[in-house]
C-alpha cells in the first residue's frame, strides 16, 4: 500500500522542431501538464496529453488543471493507502475526463513501481525489449515538401509512413507519396474531417494500398463508420472515437473499424490501455500505439505499452528528435533498423533532467492533502 503525500502540477512549453498541423489546428509547440506524484519513498511521473485548445477531444490544459487540483487530486489525497488496482475507482467521482485521470493514474503507478523496484513494462505484461516505430507527419504545405520529409524519415528507418490529411488535397497527397515510395507501409489520419457523404475519396483512396485509414468520420459515430468500412477495402482504424475499453469493444462488435489506436492518455491512463489492449487481442483485433506528441516522459510510457503482445504494427512512437531539439529526458532514439528501445529502470524509466525541466516550466502548484 502506498499513500500520496503531495502533488506538484507543472504547465511546460517546449518548441516543437517543425510546425504540426492536422484537419484541427496547428502546433508550433507543446504545452502540456506534467503532474509529480510523491509517496514515502518515491516521484511518480503522469504526463497530461491534453493540448492548450480542445480541438482533439473536449478536454484542453487549462480545464484540466481544475480537474486535477479542484477534484482528482483532492480525491486520492481522501483514499489514503492505495494499490493500483483501486486509482480509477477511487476517480470514477469525476465523469470523463480521461486524460486528466490519465495524468494521475500514470504518475501513481510509476512512483508505486519505483518505490518495488519494477519497471512499467513488466508490470503491464511487456514481451519485448523493443519496439517497431512508425512516424505521423502533418499537413505540408506542398507536395514537394511533403516528399522530402517522407524521405528524410525513411532514411531515418522509419517502418510505417502515417500522412495527415484535411479534403481538398488528399488523394493527390496521397498519390504522390505512393508513386515515390511503392513499397512503404503508408497509412493516412483524418482526425474526423470527413463525413459520409465523402465516401467516394475513401474509394479512391482504396486503390493506393494503404495500411490504413484512421479516424475518417465524427468521434461520436460509430454507426457510420461501419457504414464506411462496409463500402471500401482499407481497413478503418479508430482514434478518437475509442475513449475506453468499453469503446474499444463496441466499435469492434459493429465493425466500425478492424484496427484500433491505443493512446493510453486518451482512455484514462495505462491500466485502461492494458484493457482495450486485450479487447483487441481478444477479438483477432490488431492494435497500435499511438502519440500525442508526447515529451520524453509521456513516450517512455508509451515505449512500455507497446512492448505488449497485441501491438502488432507499429506506433507513432517516434524518436525525440522528431519532435523536440531538447527533451524533457535523455532522448529516445530510433535504430536504423526502425525500432526503438523499451526503457527497463524502476517505473517509467527516465526522468526530466532538471535544468531542462525548470527552462520549460510555465507554472507550477504543489497540492497537498486539506
Ligand atoms: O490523431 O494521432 C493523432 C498528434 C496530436 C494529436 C492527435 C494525433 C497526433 C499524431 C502524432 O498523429 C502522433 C505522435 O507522433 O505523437
Ligand atoms: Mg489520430
């Protein structure tokens, strides 16, 4: 058992290396809330992923923040001694706001294994010391500058190719790509920009092999992704639709789609992502991680989930240095052969090095019990 003695809330900014823009919005830099979890014996770490607007899902840093100080917090304080297995009921008092939970459960767990010595990985059932990575690359501004960054992140060892997209410019994007690259593992992300009505560009889309398409239609309509899936060949995968396990085995019980994209911030934290993970597993259902343009901390934990036997393609678990010219961590780094490595020390692995850490800090909050 293990009580949480003090919370501490940091908002952090780091510039991200190149513009990210999807069919939502554009980001020129992370900004992002790191919670650090002390028990007796030990920091835990929890990586928030909402971002400074709610453009991805309802849930935005500034609302989070009341969430995690005015509510989540004051709960775990309440619960006293805690093991894993009881953090999200001890957080079911708050409706929704799974990233939020996310930040809390995540942070727990990793002070709760450094305080036994164990590493995040082993604890959520990893079966392997590395991991296949894939990259997602956003909206360009031409298809030429597109090309090269395909090219840059192939040459990097990259093993799958994901392509932002936004209507408009989609099929051309996508057919330039493929007459340069014939042979790459190529999928495209819609970040719900597409209705039903758009059905014939994921016809055409049908004919350029791709892997998969993710997140074409509205969050809230898993009726009309099946409805989709039925009228093309390329597998549907779903994102932002999929908040929970329970999710998870709807979308899969009406054929909304046959790929699911894990993102552990999205569904309320690691041990929720171990469920949809078995839901998938379960179902014959392959199942990926995805990212939120995480800093060094929040990619240690997805390194640790993507390690489970059910995440049979690879991840949008790219190296630091896609995102970041200075990381919160040590960098991540890719091998040529396009994996990376699962960290193994106690919990997460790695920690913020602390000048890098104090020169992102925004805003800090230290939250104790009342
Ligand atoms: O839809 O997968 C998405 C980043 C921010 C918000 C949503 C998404 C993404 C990505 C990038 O595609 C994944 C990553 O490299 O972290
Ligand atoms: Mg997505």
């Amino acid at each position: 058992m293990t009580r949480v003695r003090s919370i501490e809330l940091r908002l952090v900014g780091l510039p991200l290396v190149r513009p990210f823009r999807t069919s939502f919005g554009e980001e020129t830099e992370k900004v992002c809330i790191l919670a650090r979890v002390a028990t007796d014996h030990a920091w835990g770490w929890g990586e928030c992923v909402a971002g400074v607007d709610p453009g991805f899902s309802e849930e935005f840093n500034e609302g989070a923040w009341l969430v995690l100080r005015d509510f989540l917090a004051p709960a775990l304080f309440r619960a006293g001694d805690l093991e894993p297995d009881h953090l999200e009921r001890v957080l079911a008092g708050v409706r929704g706001n799974p990233m939020a939970k996310a930040t809390l459960v995540n942070a727990f767990v990793d002070a709760w294994l450094r305080e036994r010595g164990e590493s995040l990985a082993s604890f959520l059932g990893a079966e392997r010391d590395r991991v296949a990575c894939g990259v997602s690359i956003g909206i360009a501004s031409s298809a030429g500058a597109l090309l090269e960054q395909v090219d840059g992140y192939v040459a990097e060892g990259y093993q799958r190719i994901k392509l932002k997209i936004e209507p408009g410019t989609d099929v051309e994007r996508v057919e330039a790509v493929r007459a340069a690259r014939p042979d790459i593992l190529l999928s495209v992300d819609a970040n719900a920009a597409y209705s039903l009505a758009d059905v014939q560009v994921f016809r055409a889309l049908d004919a350029f092999g791709l892997l998969m398409v993710e997140q074409p239609l509205h969050h809230e309509d898993l009726v009309e992704h099946a409805a989709l899936q039925r009228q093309i060949r390329t597998d549907l995968c779903l994102d932002e639709s999929i908040r929970s396990a329970a999710d998870a085995r709807a979308a899969i019980e009406l054929a909304a789609c046959r790929i699911v994209n894990i993102k552990q911030g999205r569904v309320g934290g690691l041990l929720e992502a171990v469920r949809v993970h078995d839901a998938g597993r379960l179902a014959g259902v392959p199942v990926w991680c995805g990212g939120m343009l995480e800093t060094g901390l929040g990619r240690a934990a997805n390194l640790a989930l993507a390690a489970l036997p059910g995440f049979t393609l690879p991840g949008d678990t790219s190296a630091s240095a896609r995102y970041f010219a200075d990381d919160l961590t040590e960098p991540h780094v890719i091998a040529p052969d396009g994996t990376m490595a699962v960290p193994r020390g106690p919990g997460l692995g790695v920690e913020p090095r602390p000048d890098r850490l104090e020169a992102c800090t925004l805003r800090v909050e230290r939250l104790g019990p009342a």
